[in-house]
C-alpha cells in the first residue's frame, strides 16, 4: 500500500487536512464518501487536466453513489477573470447546489483560484476541496485559502480569503505535467529550504538529479516537506499581516518580471526563480548575507533547470512594476530578504539603494 502523509491546518474552527497519497484520485469517490458528501458534487476542472483524469474521476464519484456536475474551463491564466467565475456560478445556480454541496477544485492554480472564488461567494459560500494537479499548486496555491481573479488593471486584484474544507494530493498526477511547469514549480520548492529549512535546502541539493527524474519517493518527500511549511506559516498568520509574507520571498522582484514580460515570457515559477537569486543578490548587496548564501541559491536554482539572470529584456520600468506590486507600504518596495539559508528578513528597500544595486549587476 502506498504512503499517506496528513498534515494539518490549523486555523480555529477553520482547520482542515492535507492529505498526500499516490493513487488518491483514483480513491476521490470512497474519500468524498468519507466526508460524508452526498447528492451532487462540482467538479471544476480545465480541458487539459479534463483530458488526462476526468474519466477516472468520474468513475469513482459516481462508483460511490454521487453524481458529479463537470465545469470545464479554459486552461490559463486568461482564464482568471470574472467572467469566469460567472460561467461556474451559472452552472452552480442551474443545478440548484446547496450551501451545503460541495464543489471540487480540480487542476492547477488557476482551476483553484477560480473554483475557491467562485465557492467563497456562491450563496455566501459553499465548501469546496482542492484536488491540485500541478508542482505549484500540490506545494503552495493549494493550501492557505487565498482564492481570487485577474483583473485588466492587475492580477489576483479580485478574491477573498476562504480555507478549503480539505486538500487531496496525488504526486502520481505530476507525471503528465509538461517539464516547464514541472521545473517552474521546483522555484517555490527551493523558496521553502530559504526562507524556513536549511536541512530541506541541503536535501533538495542533494536529490535534485532524483526530483528531476521525479523519482516518486523524492517527490511525494518535496511536497509533504513543503505543504508542512506553508501550512505552518499560513497558521501563524491567515491573513498576511507579518509572517505570511516571508512566502513572497523571490517574488518582488518575481512579480515585476512576470508583468513585464506580460504574463506571457515568463510562467510564474521562472520569474520566481530568478527572483530568488536576485533578491538574494540585492540582500548580499546590502550586507545582510554573504556570497555564499546567494551562490548556494544560485547554483541550486540552476541545477533545477531555472534561469537565474534577469532576462535581456528587462526595462528600466522595473523599478515601477516592483512599486506596483501590493507588497508596497509608502511608495517603499517591502522585501523578504534571506539572512543566511532558512532564516529570511522582512525590510523595506529604498530606491536608490535598488538603482544602485541594479546599475552595479546589470553590466555584462
Ligand atoms: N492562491 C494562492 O495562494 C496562489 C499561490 C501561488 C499561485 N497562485 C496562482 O496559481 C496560478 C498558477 O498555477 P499553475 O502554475 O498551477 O498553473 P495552471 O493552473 O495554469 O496550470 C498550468 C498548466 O498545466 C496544465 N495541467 C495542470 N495539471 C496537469 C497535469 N497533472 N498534467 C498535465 N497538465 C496539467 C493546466 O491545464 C495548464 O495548462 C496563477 O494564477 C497564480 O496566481 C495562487
Ligand atoms: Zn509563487
């Protein structure tokens, strides 16, 4: 039998479980029974992630007595809008489901994004589950209950704060991922050795050739040791007031690259990466870690296959695309910034101190 790892949640009344198991979706029906889920259950899912488990799924929902209602999206970040959201609340209406139906988030961070926004409002809420099918959303959009849309004047403007009822992690799923998502979601991995356990980033050093194999042990080792942090963090702080920010560590600078290269040049987890070893530069740069912290993290970042340089064409806008970003306190960029492997800072930068910075590392 194969593994199972829980980990919990904790928030008040609000906590819940990660539960990572290889094999689960093909188990979802027997699991929804567990929780008592009756009726009719919502299965929001892209055409992609559609295409590769949606028979199976329904199969075992149905095995169980329950009747599943498919919502197929568009797969993408396009397709984070409220428009969308609209599409699920219409079939969610048309089915007359309950406040008390349970609606399932199947996919990547988009699918969860949008079907955890969609649940926090339909009838003022209704309780879904997370079933991620992506490296990043198995380790980091999953979990902590931040559910929201794009809008044309900026991403993730439109949400709400709404804890899933459960999370269900199935590693096998990673398997039909494209190697770029893969490697992208390798970058917010790499971010939870930094910012909370150096003996999890020695690990990762060590097991990389095995993780890109994704050699299944190793993978299902990654995602419980970085589902354990964020459930850790987003604990402490539900609502991001101090220690939930450490997670943006990389993403300053991350978000920035993101934008500009119109959310098209770079998937999320690349800009990320480079964010690591930039921010870390930037930390270096003020005196608050040495070299070394920032070639570990380089050379970490590259063996996952990640590019760790700014990209050539990076504007000068970038300045003003990092002021842009919701992390900004009195036109001050607030940063993570890594103090040596496992420990992070929170500080504002100034930006003179960033142009200094930035005219000294971007000669060739
Ligand atoms: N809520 C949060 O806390 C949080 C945190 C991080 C990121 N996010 C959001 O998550 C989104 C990015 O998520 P993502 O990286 O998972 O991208 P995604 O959801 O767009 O998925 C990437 C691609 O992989 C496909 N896919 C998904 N699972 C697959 C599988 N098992 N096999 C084959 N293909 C599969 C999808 O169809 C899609 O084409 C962004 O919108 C970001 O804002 C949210
Ligand atoms: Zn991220």
């Amino acid at each position: 039998m194969s593994s199972i790892f829980t980990v919990p949640v904790s928030l008040a009344e609000r906590s819940y479980e990660i539960t990572i198991r290889a094999g689960l979706l093909e188990r979802l029906g027997s699991e929804l029974k567990h929780h008592a889920v009756k009726g009719k259950v919502a299965i929001v899912t892209d055409r992609r992630v559609a295409r590769y488990y949606l028979k199976t799924v329904l199969e075992t929902i149905k095995q169980h007595g329950i009747e599943p209602v498919p919502i197929i999206l568009t797969p993408g970040e396009r397709s984070k809008t409220l428009q969308t959201v609209e599409t699920v609340l219409d079939v969610l209406a048309r089915h007359r489901f309950e406040r008390s139906s349970v609606l399932l988030a199947l996919g990547g961070g988009v699918v969860g994004d949008i079907a955890g926004f969609a649940a926090s409002i339909y009838q003022r809420g209704m309780p879904y589950i997370q079933v991620p099918t992506t490296l990043v959303a198995q380790v980091d959009s999953s979990v902590g209950g931040k559910t929201g849309v794009d809008h044309r004047l900026g991403k993730n403007l439109i949400g709400s704060f709404f804890q899933p009822r459960a999370v269900w992690v199935d590693p096998l799923v990673l398997q039909t991922l494209p190697a770029r998502e893969w490697v992208a979601g390798l970058a917010e991995v790499i971010k939870y050795g930094i910012i909370a356990d150096a003996s999890f980033f020695s690990y990762l050093q060590r097991s990389m050739p095995d993780l890109l194999k994704q050699a299944p042990k190793v993978v299902a080792a990654v995602v419980k040791r970085s589902c354990e942090i964020k459930a850790e963090v987003v604990s402490a702080d539900e609502r991001e007031s101090d220690r939930r920010r450490i997670l943006n560590y990389g993403h300053t600078i991350g978000h920035a690259l993101e934008a500009l290269g119109g959310y098209r040049s770079l998937v999320h987890g690349e800009a990320v990466g480079i964010g690591l070893v930039q921010e870390a530069d930037l930390a270096c740069f003020q005196g608050w870690c040495s070299h070394e912290v920032v070639e570990a993290i380089r050379r970490t970042v590259k063996e996952a296959g990640l590019s760790e340089r700014m990209p050539r064409w990076i504007p000068s806008k970038i300045w003003k695309a990092m002021l842009h970003d919701k992390k900004v306190s009195g036109g001050r960029v607030i940063g993570v910034w890594p103090s040596r492997i496992g420990e992070v800072r929170i500080a504002p930068l100034e930006k003179q101190v960033f142009d200094r910075w930035y005219g000294a590392s971007q000669i060739p």
